[in-house]
C-alpha cells in the first residue's frame, strides 16, 4: 500500500532519471520498458557512446535505438586507458579530462533523481559526477563475473545489481544483489519450442557490432550446411558487403536486426551459433534453444568463457574455442547438437530462466531511492 502511494506521489511530478553504460542496449531498453510501465511521466536519458569501436563510424544501438523509444541519447566523448597499445591509446587518454568535463555538464543539465549504470568505460565519468552531487546510484553487472568500470565503480554506488550469484565475491556484499539480467519484453513473448521445425533452422549472431570470425567459418561451411539446414547469418554492418550477394532462399543474410525485431528470429531458429555475450546468453536461456557458443577470447576475467559456461551448465549450450572452431569441429558440433536436440530442449523446458523478473526487480531497487 505504502509503496503504491509513493508511486502515486512521484506521478504527480516529472521524474528524471540518467542511465549509462556501454554496449548495453539490452539491458537498458528492457528496464527503460519497465520504468515507463510503471511510472507514467517519467523522463529517462541515456548519457553513452556515439561510436561502437575507436575510430569506426559504426555507430552504437544504444545512439541508433533509444531515440526511438524515447530515451534521449547524450554522446559522451570517450576517453579510457587501454590495456593494449593501438593507434587509439595517446588519444583516448586525452580525452579522459574531456569526457569528466562533458559528463558534469550533462549531470548538472538533465537533473535526475538517480544514476542507474549498466557498466563500460563511458559509464564511469557519468557515475563519479553522480556521487560528488550526492545523487543515488545503482550498477548493474551483466556478466558472470565483473567489468573493470563496474569493479572500480562499486566503491560509489548505493546499490549492485548481479545478474548472477557468481559475481557476488567480486563487490561488497552488503551492497550487492542478484537481481538478473533484463530481458526486452518483446522478448519475452518467444515460447520454447517442443519439437524441431519443420525446416531446422540454424541462427548466427556475433553480438550487436558482428564476428568477424564467426563469419568467416560459417561462409566456409555454408555450402554443407544448407543442404540440410537453413541459416539466417546477422553478420554485422561492417562485414555485411562480403557475405550479401551469397544470400538465397537457404541463406539469409542480414546486416543488423533491432533487438525489438530479435524475437521474430528466435521463434524461426532451432539452434544458435554466437558469442556469448551476456545478453545473448540470457536469451538463449530465455527462449531455450540449444547454442554452440565461441567465445571471444582474451575478455577482461574470462568473461564470456564464463558467461558460456553458464549456459552450459544449465543445459543448453556446448562451447567451442576458436582454436576449435579453426580446425574444422564446428559443422559436426552442428550436426551433433542437431541429433541430440529433443534431448537438451526436454531436460531443461521446466527450468526457469534466471532472468524472467529482472527488470522488475532493478526497478524495484530504483523505487526505493526514489
């Protein structure tokens, strides 16, 4: 009763809020959902990245979507140290001081009630400037282990938000709670299937910016795979020109689908083939479709071998090293996973999926600071 009046009280004025984060569009969009289904005049601003890499003019889906659903996008000028000398190491350093500058400018503009981050280095200048003005904030870790923001960012934040239990050794404890990882509600309207399609239907995804590798193994096998099998390959807009003109009736070939049109994939596949970022993870475990997951390597603490492992352990998934990959295992994993496949999708049709409620509860989590 208590906490439906002061949702009623916070109605009655504009709410403001500031979400940040990189390579979070997921996760962002799914709380932002539930934010906007729960308090009605709320004004939700999302201070991130323009640009998906250093140097690229491939821009972010958190710039190309949140405009859409109406979250104004700040791009914030990114400035990191890298653990790796490139051509982009002397001027993201530099840009560090400009990135502070330009986050108080944004903080002090927008006014929110509540900083809530999703993690990456664009995040933290944004999280800083929150703490000096004394202003709530909330982490959210996505993976099965920690980020180097979100690791640095813990020592100022009210609130952490896990996605899983495993992570819990690596933040303070009496901040910390396993919430899940936000799942877009459109994709919440995909079933599991019981029973193989009729046309078995392989999905590839390589994360919102592609694979570069990823795509280069599955064109080499394409030629065997679509005699038995259909393929919808999201390449990514950067390697989308090379693989295009190879699309027919048994490939398809896309450059990037809007996480909002992922659901309409996932209902036609039968199996993934992907990295195992966080969010594809969660979906996977979601939708319950098996998976043969190719981890990126050298990620900071392993984190998308453990995000994998995750999905391996819960049924769903086998993970093949690049290395193995490379050496020509991936068609038999395909066609090995394909023969065990009404066995994987019975064994786990009744678990539930960590994540089903997880944007309630960081909403939930916000509620309270606000």
């Amino acid at each position: 009763m208590d906490t439906q009046k002061n949702i009623d009280a916070l109605n009655d004025k504009e709410l403001r809020i500031v979400l940040t984060g990189g390579h979070a569009a997921s996760p962002g969009m799914a709380v932002s959902q539930e934010l906007k289904h729960r308090f009605s005049n709320i004004k939700i601003s999302w201070i991130g990245s323009k640009y998906a890499v250093p140097g690229s003019r491939a821009t972010t889906l958190e710039y190309k979507i949140f405009p859409e659903i109406g979250v104004k996008f700040y791009p914030l000028i990114v400035g990191k140290l890298q653990t790796k000398f490139t051509l982009y190491t002397i001027p993201l350093f530099l840009n560090i001081p400009f990135s502070f500058i330009q986050a108080l400018w944004f903080v002090i503009k927008l006014k929110p009630k509540i900083v809530v981050s999703f993690g990456g280095f664009s995040s933290f200048p944004v999280i800083f400037w929150g703490w000096i003005l004394r202003l709530p904030i909330i982490l959210h870790e996505q993976t099965a282990v920690a980020g180097r923001a979100n690791l640095i960012s813990a020592f100022l934040a009210s609130k952490i938000a896990l996605s899983r239990s495993e992570s819990i050794s690596l933040f303070p404890k009496g901040k910390s709670t396993v919430t899940g990882n936000p799942i877009l509600s459109e994709m919440l309207s995909v079933s599991p299937k019981k029973k193989l399609g009729a046309v078995k239907t392989i999905l590839v995804v390589g994360g919102s910016r592609g694979s570069e590798f990823i795509n280069e193994e599955v064109s080499k096998i394409i030629p065997k795979l679509i005699k038995k099998y259909k393929v919808i390959h999201i390449t990514g807009e950067r390697d989308f020109r090379k693989y295009k003109d190879a699309g027919n009736e048994q490939y398809k070939v896309l450059a990037f689908v809007d996480p909002r049109e992922m659901p309409r994939y996932y209902r036609e596949s039968d199996l993934i083939i992907g990295r195992s970022g966080a969010s594809t993870v969660s979906e996977i475990l979601y939708i319950k479709r098996p998976a043969i997951l190719i981890p990126l390597p050298r990620t900071y603490m392993d984190e998308q071998y453990k995000n994998a492992k995750y999905a391996e352990d819960f049924g769903l998934a086998r993970i093949l090293t690049e290395k193995e990959v490379s050496s020509g295992t991936l068609i038999y994993k395909i066609d090995e996973l394909f023969y065990d496949w009404q066995k994987i999708v019975d064994k786990v049709l009744e678990k539930q999926s960590p994540d089903n409620l997880a944007s309630q509860k960081i909403v939930d989590l916000i509620g309270k600071y606000i």
